[in-house]
C-alpha cells in the first residue's frame, strides 16, 4: 500500500487549540514571574526549571494522542501539547547561552518565531482532501454514531458525504465500503444526540455568526475596515515618529525609548537592527492608509495590499521588535495577527462569491 499523509477531520481545530494555549500559556508564565519577583521552585541547590513541566505536558499529550481516538481526549492532546511547549521553549535562552541566560534578549524574537511556524503550518500548508482522505474522516466520525452521541445535522452530513463518495466511482473497494457505510447509516434505529447544546456553546455560537456576519458584510467593508487600518497605520506611525525622534536627538533618547529593554544606540549592530525595524514600520504603515483609502473608494485591490502590509509586519517587523521591547511586543503582533486573520476572511468570502457568481476567482493567500 503507497504511504499517503492523510490529515486528520479535525486538523484545523487541533492546530487552533495548540496555537492559541501556546500564546496564552507562554504571555501567562511571563505575566506571572513578572509580578511575582521571577520565584524559584526548590531548594537545597535544587530548581525544577518549568521547562521540566513542560516536557510532561508534552509527554501527557503525546500519550493521549498515541493511546485513545477519542474526539474529546484529542482536542485535549492539542491543548496540553501547546501548553507544554510554551513551558519548554520559555527557557530557550537559557538552552543556547553558555551562561544559561535566561533573559537573553535574542530569545523572545526565536520564541516569536516558533510561532509563526506553528502558524504557518496551520494557514499555509496545503491539505489535500482526495477520495481516500474523505473515506478515512468519515470512519473518524463514526465513532460518534456507535457511541450513539452523533448529532443530526453531522448525521445529515455524513450522509450527503457518502452519497458523493459512492458516486465517484473511484475503485470498486472504495466505492463498495462508501454504499455500505451509507446502507448502515440510512438505518432508523440509528440514535442521535438530541439534547440542546450548552448555553456556553449557543453563546459561542451565536458570537462566531455575528463575528461572521460583521466582517463580511458590505458596511464592514466600506467603513469598518478602512477606519480600523487607517486608525492602527496611525498609531503605528506615532510610535514610528517617537523611535526616529530618537535616532536624530540622542540626548532625548532616555526619554523616548524609555519603554524598551534594549537601547538601540548601544552598538551599531543594535542601531541597524533598530532602523531596520522602522525601516519597515514605514512601509506597513503606507500599506495600511493606502488599502484604506481604496476599500473606502470600493475598490477590491486594498484586500491585497492590507494583507501585504500585514504580512510584512507580522514575519519580519514584529520579529525585530520582539527583540528590542521583549514580550512587551506581543501587543503589537496580537493586533497585526487578529487584522490578518480578518483580512483574508474577508479575502476568501469574495473569492467564494465570485467563483460563485460564475466569474474568474480573486486570488487567495
């Protein structure tokens, strides 16, 4: 049988979880040993580094992943492997300094890095959904049917899937298993679950629907959006002025960067590195008001030019500044993360209308 990398139902959620209780868990140890004085667990020479506890949630996770299927124990795998690797690469300065320094500064742009790998791999990675793919999630979604908990709107989907996978007529096998697995499923003493949804979950619900519905209506287009990128291009360039003020009066230095962990003006490698980084703010800052301007005129391009601009700050400016404000900087790349994320939900829902509206479709991420 040839080796196929089939990605699981639920991929798109897993890695969401393993994302979000990274960021969360990793701004949360630092808040915490911030106010906390940065206390050490142990004594008598002893100190159990959190990067242990770390590596046992990572472990737990694993476990889980490797010794149950179900739904519930996976999502809870994705948590604790986010939550475990935010309490292991916390400590990477301490890991590739000989001095084991954890307060090296180059460790939170490489910690910000880990993330947008993880990013990454969950936006831009293709996932292929071929025939083979389509009969494994709908085995996994079967689990839910014998434990007699499926609900019926995934039992209609179940349905409706196997009906096109015993029409596609790829090989006899395929095709046979798709038309039984649709023969036991048309069966009516097949139990559902019928109890209402928590009102936690109809609340998250209803949140995500009118998110939804916001972002992609025609006034969020035409007025939220602009206002939104021109108001943060704004800001961005008030810090901007401040940081340039700076490099061309250093006497007022002191009181201008004072909200940094690194002084720029300590060699001329940090000089670079700190032009750079404004360097950079400028052209976010001119894709912003630009991608403003013509999605208040209506014009489609600003979709594209927002998201350039956002990727910019996102995979390399955010990156230099985590280094000279430390995690201080997460603010910053949280705001670019969440206008990005917006952006290109907005991106994919008029691509989906053009294509269906018959039309060529706008490009995509």
């Amino acid at each position: 049988m040839p080796f196929r990398v089939i990605r699981r139902e639920y991929a798109d959620q897993y890695l969401e979880n393993v994302i979000v209780a990274f960021a969360v868990t990793l701004l949360g140890i630092r808040l915490f040993l911030e106010l906390t004085g940065y206390p050490q667990i142990g004594g008598g020479g002893l100190h159990i580094a959190h990067a242990i506890w770390g590596g046992l949630f990572l472990m737990v996770a694993a476990l889980l992943a490797l010794l149950f299927r179900n739904h519930t124990l996976l999502t809870l795998s994705s948590v604790l492997t986010g939550v475990g690797w935010a309490f292991f690469i916390d400590e990477v300065g301490k890991f590739i300094t000989a001095d084991n320094d954890y307060f090296f500064r180059p460790a939170a742009p490489l910690i910000y890095l880990t993330f947008l790998a993880l990013w990454f791999i969950a936006t831009r990675i293709p996932w292929g959904d071929d025939f083979h793919a389509q009969i494994y999630h709908v085995l996994d979604r079967f689990e839910e049917v014998i434990e007699a908990s499926v609900d019926p709107d995934d039992l209609r989907m179940i349905k409706e899937r196997l009906v096109q996978l015993s029409q596609d007529r790829q090989d006899s096998v395929t095709d046979e298993l798709a038309r039984a697995l649709l023969h036991f499923v048309e069966r009516e003493d097949i139990r559902t679950r019928e109890d209402q949804p928590s009102r936690l979950s109809r609340l998250w619900g209803r949140t995500r629907r009118s998110v939804d519905g916001y972002l992609t209506s025609s006034q969020a287009r035409r007025t939220g959006f602009p206002l939104a990128l021109a108001l943060y291009g704004s800001v961005l360039l008030l810090n901007l002025g401040a940081h340039l003020l700076a490099l061309w009066r250093p006497q007022w230095a002191v009181i201008l960067l004072a909200g940094l962990d690194v002084n720029p003006l300590s060699s001329p490698a940090n000089t670079f590195l700190f032009g750079l980084m404004n360097a950079l703010r400028i052209v976010v800052v001119l894709h912003l008001w630009i991608a403003a301007l013509r999605l208040r005129s209506g014009r489609s391009s600003g979709w594209q030019i927002a998201h350039r601009g956002l990727v910019l700050s996102v995979i390399a400016a955010d990156v230099i500044a985590f280094y000279f404000s430390q995690f201080s900087a997460a603010t910053i790349a949280v705001v670019d993360v969440v206008l990005l994320n917006a952006v290109n939900h907005v991106r994919h829902y008029l691509s989906r209308e053009t294509a269906r509206q018959g039309e060529a479709p706008a490009l995509l991420d």
